[in-house]
C-alpha cells in the first residue's frame, strides 16, 4: 500500500487530495499544526482513515521526525499562510511558512529519504502583473503580493532541489480553484455564503473591494487529480493547471445572484477595506501542457461551480450549520 503525507490536511485542498488517496488505496497520513481549538470540519467525515500527526511547517525538527517515523512515498506540500490579503499584514510570517516552510520541508525530505516524491503547492499569483496571455509554464513571474513573492522562492527552491539533489519534486502552478469548502475569506464563497444568507432573509448586503478583477476559476475537486498524476510521472516537471477560461468578480456575483433569482446591484456595497494594495488584474491559464502529458482536463464549468457552492450554502444555513 502506498503511503502519503499530507501537510494543510485540514485545508480545502488537503481534505479533497485525502479523499481521493483514501480512494486509490493509500494509507494517507495528514499533518496537523497545534491550535488551541481543534477545526477537523472539512477532514471529520474521513478522520478516522487517516493517520493525525502534529507537526509545523515553521519547526524542521517536526517533519524530520514525521518522515522517519511514517515513511510516506509521496509528500504533498500543500501548507501556507494562502490568503493573498493577509500576507501584507504578515509578510514576514507568510515568508516563513510559505517560503521557507518549503526549504525546510525539502531538506528534511533531502536527509531522511531523498527517494521520496514531492509535491509543491505553486500558485497563479506567481504571474501576478502578467507579461503573457494566456500564462503557461514559460512565462515569466512578477508577483504582486508578499504571498506571490513567498511562492515564487518556494516554486525556485523546489526546482533546485530537484536539479542539485536529483529528487522526484514537482511544482503545480494551480490557477483559483474552489467548492463548498473554500474558506470564507475568499471571494467566491464569500459571494456564496451572502447570496444563501440573503436568499433566506439573514442578511441584506455584501462588501466588497475590486469587482474588476478576472480570475481562471475551476474546481477544487478536479485540481487535486492532476497534483496525483504529476507524481505518478517517472520524470518531475512542472505543469499549469488552469480551466482557459476567465471571468470577473462581477461576473461571478451575476452569475451567483440570478441564480437565486435576485440582481446583485441591490446588495452589494464596495469597501475600500478589501482593496489591495497591488492588485492582480487578470489571471487566466493555458493548461494545454497538463492535458497531453497527464491526460488531465477540467470536469466542472464556471457555472456549475457558482451554482455547486450557492446550493451547498443555502444547505448549510438551512441545517443550521456554520461556515468552514
Ligand atoms: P487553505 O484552505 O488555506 O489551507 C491551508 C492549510 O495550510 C491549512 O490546513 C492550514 O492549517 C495549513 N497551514 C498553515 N500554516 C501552517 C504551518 N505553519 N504548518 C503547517 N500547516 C499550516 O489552502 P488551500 O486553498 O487548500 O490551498 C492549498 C495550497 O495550495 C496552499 O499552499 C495554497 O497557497 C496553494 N494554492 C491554492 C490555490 C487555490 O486557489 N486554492 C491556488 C494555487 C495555490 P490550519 O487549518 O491549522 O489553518
Ligand atoms: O481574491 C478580489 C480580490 O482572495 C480574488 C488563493 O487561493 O488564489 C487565491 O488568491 C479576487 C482578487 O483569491 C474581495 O481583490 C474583491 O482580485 O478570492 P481571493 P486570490 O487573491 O486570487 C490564488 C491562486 C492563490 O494561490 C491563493 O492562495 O477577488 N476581491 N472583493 C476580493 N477578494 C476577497 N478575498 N474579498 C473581497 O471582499
């Protein structure tokens, strides 16, 4: 049986990645950093199939003891401080665990079992001001956040370890992906979780910044796939994955709001609160290269998505449930 590590188990990604190992028959073992209130709400339904173990992508000490004493064959990276708005207001605790937490991560796997397989979270943030459209493993970088800068270091030190170390390390450079368990900072399910609560009378607006702003939206549960596949690869490469489509927060709120048969003019108010300092204007992907050699394509459409995560919101309140 093969056998994974996990790290941002608890995450959106790690709980859909966990799932889908769980599925192909590998003993998953997940990663968990220590917090004062334990928050299992995306992984609870699975928790009893996976191996829990403490560990922190700030403390080295942590993952060398967990990779001597679990073994994993595969390692997916997929622990951050990811929310781009914070990493201005902690950026230099979003360095240390989104960029150097990935050094640390690699020399532990470097000195424990350099035979171990690597997954790296790499992000579209990392094209930021973009020199090229659509934007496809050849373009340059010029992040536009310390979240961005942090994930251009972690993308680098990944292909250096890989070509100084000859480890099997992959870098996907995964474009926006989302579902029902998106965090609720995020715009999408921000978008989602207001339409639900406006749609049922428990609330009567939304704010938000920049509704400009474009974004290659897909979904969470086909993004987890192709960070699989790359590891199945016999040779490490790095790959774009992307839908090649592209819409604007605007968009997203028309679609989400006519849905639920209301017109969001009548509800949303802009807040210069959630400006950001530097804005990423249009992120838009070519995942042609994922598609030929890992044979991976999207499965859900723009629409689809915005409906998949209305419906599940509009279930949650409903049920009387809270937000992840
Ligand atoms: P997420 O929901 O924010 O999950 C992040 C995970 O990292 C959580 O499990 C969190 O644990 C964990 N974590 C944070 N700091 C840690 C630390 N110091 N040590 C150990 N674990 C730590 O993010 P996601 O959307 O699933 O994204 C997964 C990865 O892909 C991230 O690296 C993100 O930057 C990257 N990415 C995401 C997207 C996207 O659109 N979703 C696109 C490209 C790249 P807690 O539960 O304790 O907070
Ligand atoms: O913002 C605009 C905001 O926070 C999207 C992370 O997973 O994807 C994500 O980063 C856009 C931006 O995601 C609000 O200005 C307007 O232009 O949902 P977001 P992100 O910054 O694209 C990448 C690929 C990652 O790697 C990251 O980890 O929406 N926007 N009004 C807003 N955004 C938020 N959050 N809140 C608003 O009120």
């Amino acid at each position: 049986m093969p056998k994974a590590l996990i790290t941002g188990f608890t995450g959106q990604d790690g709980s859909y990645l966990a799932e889908l190992l769980l599925s192909q028959g590998y003993d998953v073992v997940g990663m968990v950093r220590r917090t004062s209130t334990i928050h299992y709400h995306r992984v609870e339904h699975i928790q009893d199939k996976i191996t829990v173990v403490p560990g922190d992508l700030l403390d080295q000490v942590s993952l060398i003891h967990i990779l001597e004493e679990h073994k994993p064959d595969e390692v997916y990276n997929l622990a951050a401080q990811s929310f781009v708005q914070t990493s201005w207001s902690q950026p230099v605790f979003t360095g240390e665990v989104t960029a150097l937490g990935v050094t640390r991560l690699l020399d532990a796997i470097r000195l424990v079992d350099p035979k171990i397989r690597y997954y790296q979270a790499s992000s579209s943030e990392m094209f930021g001001k973009v020199v090229e459209v659509p934007q496809k493993e050849s373009t340059p970088f010029y992040p536009r956040s310390p979240y961005g800068v942090a994930k251009v270091y972690g993308h680098w030190i990944t292909v250096n370890y890989r070509e100084s170390y000859d480890l099997h390390a992959t870098s996907g450079i995964l474009f926006n992906h989302e579902s029902p368990r998106r965090g609720i900072e995020f715009v999408t399910r921000k978008i989602t979780y207001h339409v639900a609560k406006i749609k049922l009378g428990l609330a009567d607006e939304i704010r938000l910044g920049n509704l400009d702003a474009r974004r290659d939206w897909g979904y969470a549960g086909d993004y987890v796939k192709a960070m699989w596949l790359m590891l199945q690869q016999d040779e490490p490469r790095d790959y774009v994955i992307a839908t090649g489509d592209t819409h604007s927060v605007e968009e997203f709120l028309q679609e989400a709001f006519s849905y639920v048969d209301l017109d969001w003019h009548d509800y949303v108010v802009q807040d210069p609160r959630f400006m950001r300092p530097a804005e990423v204007d249009l992120l838009v992907g070519d995942p042609s290269k994922a598609g030929k050699e890992l044979g991976w394509e999207p499965t859900v459409s723009f629409r689809e998505l915005v409906r998949m995560m209305v419906d599940s919101d509009i279930k949650l309140l409903q049920d009387g449930g809270t937000p992840m």
